[in-house]
C-alpha cells in the first residue's frame, strides 16, 4: 500500500522528495512531528551544492544552529513573557519557516549571497537508546529524525534579524534573551542570520523496546545474552563559571531549565524504550516458547534438570 497523503494544511505534502521509503510505519508528515524535533536538538546539519577550488559542483555540509519561526510585524515576540508564554518556540503545529545562524558559514553566505537564493537540504537528529537484539542484525537505535528541503536567503531587515536573534537564544537557553543585556545595534548589524523557507519535510522515528524476537530458536541458542535497550539522553551538567563575575549565583530560571530539560530529556528516552503494548502479549508466547526449546535442547543433550 502506497505513502498516504496528508493535506498541506495538516502537513507537509508527500513528494517523491520527501516521502519515507523505508519502515514507512515509522513515518510522519504532520508539522508538529518535524517541528518539534528540530525545536529538541541544538544542532542541525546544512547541507547544499558549492563549487571547489577548480570550479567544480561539490555537495557540503554544516553544523549550525537553527530555530523554527514565522516573522510576523504585527506580532512582535514578547519581550517580557510570563511563564505562560513560550519564550523557546512558536507554535509548532503550523507552517513555519526556519532560521540558520553560526555567523551563517563562510562559506554557505558566499553562495547565497552570489545566488541570491541556495536550495538546502537540512537535517536534525535525536538518539534516544541503543537497541541490543539477540543477533548482530536486530541491533538498532531509539531515534527522531527530520529532514527539510528549502530554499535559503539573507535576513536583511533589521526588525526580522532581530526577531530571529531573540528565537535563536530562547532556543539555546530558554528565556535567557531577556535575562541578559540587550543587543546592541552595531552586534546585530554584524550578525548574519538565513531564512530557509520550507518546501518539503519528513521525519521519522524509532521508540520501541526490542520487538518481537525473529526466530525463538535463535534466542534459545544461548542464555548469557542482555537484550533491551539503553536509554540515551542528553544531560546538562552543574554550570562553570566564566571567572569575569566570580561568586555570582546561577539564574533562578537557568536553575529551572536545567532541572526540567534533564528531566524531560530522561523521562522521553525512558518511555521510548518500554515494550509497545500490543506486543507485549506476543512477547509472552515468545519467553514460554524460548523456555520450552531451551529445556527440550537440555532433554536432548542429555543433561539432567
């Protein structure tokens, strides 16, 4: 049965460029899947044609900081939120357009600059367990993983730059742009910033325990062998301070943000890796069966019980 197509007001539309060939199962199109594994990951992965020393196509890739948004003049970004104002993302379930910046790469700026336009291809992934199978091949990853194609340009206008700065920030750390003191106009002006407006997207993920084993004589071969997963997450570590401001405390909402993203980061990687339910039934015929070989080989090799 062929990829289903998803409404472009619910989603990304399945292309031949975006759509998910493999373990389709573990596809997703809607905009809230891909955006909210960009709005988890610090880093994203750039990737786009450039030419080297001679002239010649040559396909590059960088790793950059990226934050999705929509700019809108009419709806500035708060500069003071309340805690119940999201000061790390807008809202995900929605077209949205993503913004790159680490001084934008020399030389990704170059070719954009040149072109005026650059179609990129942006990637974004998030490892949330190590799956450990009774054979080399079963062997897997917990993941989430987003791929976007776009069109990427130069933020000229100030107001936009600025509303891409604050995004950039609140990602890293949120609420910290209006912990900090602002920008001044001469560090923005030097800020390169990249509108990549969004043509396609998928994502894909794996959060699953092992799975049902693929043949119960195999498991039952020997029983010395750990299968499971091994969480994997994130975790941001007691701060260090930079010595300019020696005996300053740490930021009530710095305080906060560590403790919750640990906690979320943990909780996530943890729940990925528990057996689904509707094989968790099968799992059980699976352990009677395994037992059931395990104690007939004994029988068979003559060793008493």
């Amino acid at each position: 049965m062929g990829a289903q197509k998803i409404p472009s007001e619910e989603g990304y539309a399945q292309t031949p460029l975006n759509t998910i060939k493999v373990y389709k199962h573990r596809a997703a199109y809607d905009y809230h899947t891909v955006h909210s594994i960009f709005a988890s990951t610090l880093v994203s992965h750039v990737s786009f044609i450039s030419t080297d020393e001679d002239g010649d196509p040559t396909p590059m890739n960088l790793p950059l900081t990226a934050v999705l948004g929509h700019y809108d003049p009419s709806h500035p970004l708060p500069e003071h939120p309340t805690p119940q104002v999201s000061a790390y993302h807008q809202d995900l379930n929605r077209p949205l357009d993503l913004y790159l910046h680490g001084n934008v790469a020399m030389m990704l700026r170059r070719a954009v600059h040149k072109n005026g336009v650059m179609k990129v291809c942006i990637t974004s992934t998030k490892v949330d367990g190590v799956v450990l199978n009774f054979t080399p091949n079963g062997h897997s990853l917990n993941y989430r993983s987003a791929v976007i194609h776009g069109t990427a340009e130069l933020v000229s206008l100030p107001e936009e730059k600025r509303f891409a700065m604050h995004l950039l920030t609140n990602h890293m750390i949120p609420h910290r742009w209006q912990n900090t003191n602002p920008i001044t106009p001469a560090a923005l002006k030097s800020v390169q910033v990249l509108r990549v407006t969004i043509n396609s997207a998928s994502a894909k993920v794996r959060a699953k325990n092992m799975g049902l084993a693929d043949s119960c004589e195999i498991a039952a071969q020997r029983d010395d062998i750990y299968t499971g997963v091994f969480p994997l997450y994130e975790t941001l570590g007691e701060p260090v301070e930079s010595g300019y401001a020696p005996g300053r405390p740490v930021q009530k909402h710095l305080e906060e943000w560590r403790e919750r993203r640990n906690a979320e980061e943990k909780g996530y990687a943890v729940r990925a890796a528990e057996n689904e339910p509707e094989e968790a039934e099968t799992i059980v015929e699976h352990v009677k069966k395994i037992g059931e070989i395990t104690r007939q080989k004994i029988v068979d090799e003559g060793v008493s019980v």
